[in-house]
C-alpha cells in the first residue's frame, strides 16, 4: 500500500525523502487558494518565486505579479493574495509571478518530488482522484507560517488523508495528528478556526470574507503542477 505523510512546516522538509514522491503543497490562508482560483478563471501558468527581488524582475519582463508579505500586497506590484483578486477577464491567458511569505517558498524547496502539486480546500476532490491514479507515496507540505505550524493547512492536509485512507497507509504521527484534527473540525471549519493566530491576522486586516471562500470544499476541478520553473493546470 502507498504511504501518505504530513510535514507540519517546510523547516522539517530535510527529514523527509521526497525523491519517489508526489508532493501537495498547502497554503490555505491565501496563496495556493489563490493559485487555484487563479487557474479556475483561466491564468495560463504562474511561477512562483521565494523573494519579492524575484518577482519585481519577472514583472519588469511582462508577467502580471503578485507580492505578499504579512499577510499584505507589497507596494508597486499588479495583485495581491486575495483570491478574489483572480476573479477577472483580464488575468485570462496570463502568466503570472507570484511571491508570498510561506507558500511559494514551500513550493520552491520541493523541487525534488517527482511531482508538485497545489492543494486547498477549493480543489481537494480533484487532487484526490488525481493522486488515487498515481503510483507514488504522498507528501503534503503545509506552508505554515514563517516556519512555523499552523492549523489551518494542517486540517487540509488532514482532510486530505480522510479522503485518501482506504488506499494510503498513514505513515507517521503527523499524519495521523492531522487527520484527527479534520475530523474534529470538519462539520465547522470556520468556527474550529476561530482562535487560530493566521484568522486573527487577515480578521485585523478586515478580510472574513476571504476566510470563508478559502475553506470551501470541491469548487474547482483544477489540478495545479509543477513544470520546470512554472505551475500549470493538469486539468486542461
């Protein structure tokens, strides 16, 4: 039987062999949620960049770019890491560069996998019946904050194990954490949330609105990838 397994933060990402491995990134609160969304309303591909520097450079080559730092749209730069702000015509067909504080810096160090795939709440199911055909062990890397646990991708990756059960082996302890937490949270995910330190950092910014869209289940049937330097839709 395959093996699925949690990394709680991409600091523990050096204890996991991830060579032989399909590995689902998760940044809830916003950046893979914005990435799905952004691929659901028709963005061509998006490349994300661990630096601000990065991004700045391949805005100056034509890319639409979007920058976020403490939870916040960094100054002088096209989009921010609110997923409403993929839902436009004019994205349709974009290339788009992308830095944020946590996901795409769990992105870039997964390189390695023998797949990278972008995982929320909004695309779960499709992510499942996408990683039920593979042959390979799973990984899902939470994005955390600056290094740190968090909740929220935590119980992502926990529903994603709920989902995947009957065909994965639980291979660690953070797996099985993880998967306990969904299962206590599910029926309310807001409201399980409710004390988590990153909800009280978009609340103060007056964002709910985007809190709610993000744990959402099955919206998009989009699978994210990663292809030499840039995510594409395997979906299309």
């Amino acid at each position: 039987m395959k093996n699925i397994d949690v990394c709680i933060t991409p600091e523990l990402l050096h204890l996991h062999k991830i060579d032989n491995t399909i590995v689902v990134v998760a940044d809830v609160f916003r950046a893979t949620s914005c990435m799905v969304t952004a691929f659901a309303y028709g963005v061509e591909s998006i490349i994300p960049v661990a630096t601000v520097d990065e991004c700045r450079d391949l805005q100056s080559r034509g890319f639409l770019a979007a920058a976020e730092r403490n939870a916040q749209k960094v100054e002088g730069f096209d989009l921010d890491n609110s997923p409403f702000s993929y839902m436009d015509d004019h994205i349709r067909g974009a290339q788009v560069a992308m830095t944020t504080t946590n996901g795409t810096l769990a992105i870039t160090k997964s390189r390695s996998a023998v797949k990278v795939l972008v995982g929320s709440f909004l695309n779960l199911d499709a992510i499942v019946r996408y990683l039920k055909s593979q042959p390979y062990d799973v990984l899902v890397l939470c994005a955390g904050w600056k290094g740190r646990f968090n909740l929220e991708d935590t119980l992502f990756a926990g529903a994603l194990v709920e989902r995947l059960k009957d065909t994965y082996m639980m291979a660690e302890d953070s797996t099985i954490m993880a998967w306990r937490l969904y299962c206590q949270g599910q029926d309310n995910l807001i409201q399980y949330l409710a004390n988590s330190s990153h909800i009280r950092r978009l609340q103060r910014l007056g964002i709910q609105k985007d809190i709610a869209y993000c744990l959402q289940h099955d919206l998009y049937d989009v699978v994210p990838v990663l292809r030499g330097n840039a995510l594409v839709n395997m979906g299309r």
